[in-house]
C-alpha cells in the first residue's frame, strides 16, 4: 500500500510498504477513506519530538471502513464505517476504567521509553513516535487498530467523512480543554491559538456555557475564522500587549479561564518569545512557552489554565511562582477521546456543530507532502488539511 513516512527533519514522502495484517485478536483492519494532517504532527515534522524513526508512517486523525477484524472483536463488521480515536486504549486497565484513556497502562509496548522521560507513560499514540507506542498512523490506505473492540466509533451513513473525521483529534481535544475549564455562567474564556484544536475550544466554551470568549493569535485568517464561525472577540498578538488588553477587557480582573492550544512551538515578539527561540535554535531547550507564560500571567485569581497544545520536554523559565500567587488550577493532558467520541457525535447530529468548517484544502494522499508544506509554511491560506488515501468515500458523495 502507499502511505506518508517520515525520513527526517521537514521530509515526508509517500512511500510503498507492506500492507497491515491482524497481529492480536482484538485488531481490526481499516481501508482509510480521509485523513487530516494535524498540528501536532508539525511538531514531527519540524523535529522535535523524539524517538521518530526513517520510514514511520505519520497520521493520527483518520476515518474509514472496516474490512477485516480479529477473533476478539465483535461490536464490528466489514463495511463499518468508523471514526478511530488517536490514542489507543486497552478498555480494561485501572485508568481506562475511570475514563481516563489517554493514560492507559497496557497499550504502549515501548512504556520504558516514557517512562525513562516522564517517570511514567500515557497511551500509545498512532503514529506519533516509538516513545508512544512506534504504531503505524493513518496517513495511508490502510491502517491496524489495535483494540478495536473499544476504540472505533460507528458512523451513520447519512453522515459524510468531513462532518465526523475530526472526533478522531481535534474536536475532543478542543471540547476537553473547554470542559477542563469548569466554565460558569457569565465566564470569559481566553483561547490562544487559533488553530483548528484553538476554534474547536472557541466553540466548544460557548457550549459549555461561557459569556465571552477572548480569541489571541497573529494570523488574519485565523482570527477571522474565529469571529465569523466561533463568534468570538480577537487579539492579534503582533499589534497589542495581550496582558494589558485582556486586563482592559475584562475590568481589571482578567479571564476567568485560559486556554492554551498552542503548546510547545509558541510565536511571540516579546522578549521571553525571543529568548526560547534562540534556546530552541541552539538546543538549549526543549519547548518555547511564551503561550503559556502569558495564560499563566493573564489569568484572574483562582482561575483555571487549560493546556490543550502539546508539550514535549523541560519548562524555561516558568512563572510557577505567579502561579502559586494567584492560586490557579491546572488541567491538561492528552485527549480522552473514547470519552468524548459518542456525545460529541450526538451534537453534530442533531446540528449542534459542524467542525467540517475547519477545511480549507483537500488533497490526495499522493500530494500529502505537499499538504505539510502548506499547512506549516502559509497559515494564513491553510486551517487544515484533509487527504484521500482511497478516493471518495462513500458519504462524501452525498
């Protein structure tokens, strides 16, 4: 089959390899029919995430039809069309009984890995690194889901890929960072980042009840997409102190909860900004924090900082000191899609939310490297990227 593999820093390409085959009885088989190149596998792409070997296949957020399952799975058939969760999740362990997916303890074969840099590892990722699992992703024809029996969720027919492809990442990941905000009525909520996992949380804060929400990034067709869809309030970060402002904004107290969904590549042209770019360049350091920093600082008293965006290594200079002041909440991690995949499917059937708003270009998956290129280099042309391992799905024909 033919899928997207990464060979380095900046070089992706469509390679032929092997097609996947059942390995576990709880396995099944996908023919992918939409896949989306995602945030975070920039951070792949531009190199800074370790444990990245040449030849792996990327892809995360993908979608398709079952056309082979193990013994042990038995809540699907062949022509299921699914959504796959990006984390892989055993079902049965002591976090995946308590909802918390991301953190499954028997679905990562390389644990010590994780754990020899976090003390511990979360689940295994698709396509996201040997550190988190080494599972081939699903920038491809075809992909193996492990744990198929727990992880899939089944689409209804009437539903085309591009209103439900992003259960699969971005839009739980956007909700869970609203949700993680303990949103009361009447609350302002700062989002910075206006990507597309940014404009997922922009809409899924008012969902979940909040006020005012207080939009901060630098690119113009970004924050347009965020007033026009998430009717939300903008800053540009080029052209204003976001402290200054959002204290001006919100009478002096600031919002009553941040979120970041910017993570570990943060642009800024302040001078903490300008220091982690020198430090990241010189491999000083691991992640550039100014997004974060700035939530931290812009945060009301006893207010709440959600981090959605992805952080891979060691904090420089981080103001816990301004967070111990102000007596904030910390919530973050990856996403628990499993949690998420069923409600959130309800919302979009019954119109509550269309995240195919997000799409601004479609490609073949022939043309994936190209898509990378795009979505680094010209943000203000590209929110996010869809491919076509397979042609057109079925649903997309209606």
């Amino acid at each position: 089959m033919k899928a997207l593999c990464w060979y380095g820093k900046k070089n992706v390409q469509v390679s032929n390899v092997p097609d996947p085959s059942i390995i576990n009885p709880r396995d099944a088989i996908i023919r992918v029919t939409t896949t989306a190149i995602c945030g975070s596998d920039l951070h792949l792409y531009d190199g800074y995430i370790p444990t990245m070997q040449k030849g792996d296949i990327l892809g995360h957020e993908f979608m398709g039809e079952v056309v082979e399952v193990g013994g042990g799975v038995n809540n699907l058939n062949k022509g299921d069309r699914v959504v796959v969760p990006f984390t892989i999740a055993c079902g049965r362990c002591f976090f995946c009984k308590r909802e918390l997916w991301s953190a499954c303890d028997n679905s990562n074969p390389n644990a010590w890995t994780a754990e020899t840099l976090y003390g511990s590892t979360g689940s295994a990722l698709f396509g996201y690194s040997h550190m988190m699992g080494g599972y081939a992703g699903g920038q491809a024809e075809y992909v193996r889901v492990p744990f198929a029996d727990v992880g899939p969720v089944k689409i209804p027919e009437e539903l085309p890929d591009e209103k439900v492809l992003f259960l699969s990442d971005i839009f739980p990941t956007g909700y869970q960072a609203a949700e993680n905000c303990n949103i009361q009525p009447g609350d302002t909520v700062a989002v910075w980042g206006c990507g597309p996992v940014g404009q997922c949380a922009i809409k899924s804060a008012y969902l979940l009840g909040a006020e005012r929400v207080i939009a901060i990034d630098h690119v113009p067709a970004r924050l347009r997409l965020a007033a026009e869809e998430g009717k939300a309030e903008t800053l540009n970060f080029d052209d204003e102190s976001i402290y200054n402002k959002l204290t001006e904004m919100t009478g002096g107290m600031g919002p009553d909860a941040c979120i970041d969904a910017v993570g570990l590549e943060a642009h800024g042209n302040t001078i903490d900004a300008l220091y982690d770019r020198a430090k990241t360049a010189l491999y000083l350091a691991t992640d550039r924090a100014h997004a974060l920093r700035q939530a931290i600082r812009a945060c009301r008293k006893g207010g709440t900082v959600s981090v959605a965006g992805v952080y891979g290594g060691f904090l420089d200079k981080f103001p816990f000191g301004a967070a111990f002041a102000k007596g904030l909440t910390f919530k973050m991690g990856q996403t628990n899609v499993h949690k998420y995949l069923r409600p959130l499917l309800k919302l979009i059937e019954d119109g509550k939310i269309d995240p195919s708003f997000l799409i601004t270009h479609r490609l073949n998956l022939a043309d994936a490297a190209e898509g990378y290129d795009t979505f680094k280099n010209n943000p203000d042309e590209c929110i996010k990227v869809i491919l076509k391992p397979n042609g057109l799905s079925r649903s997309a024909l209606n």
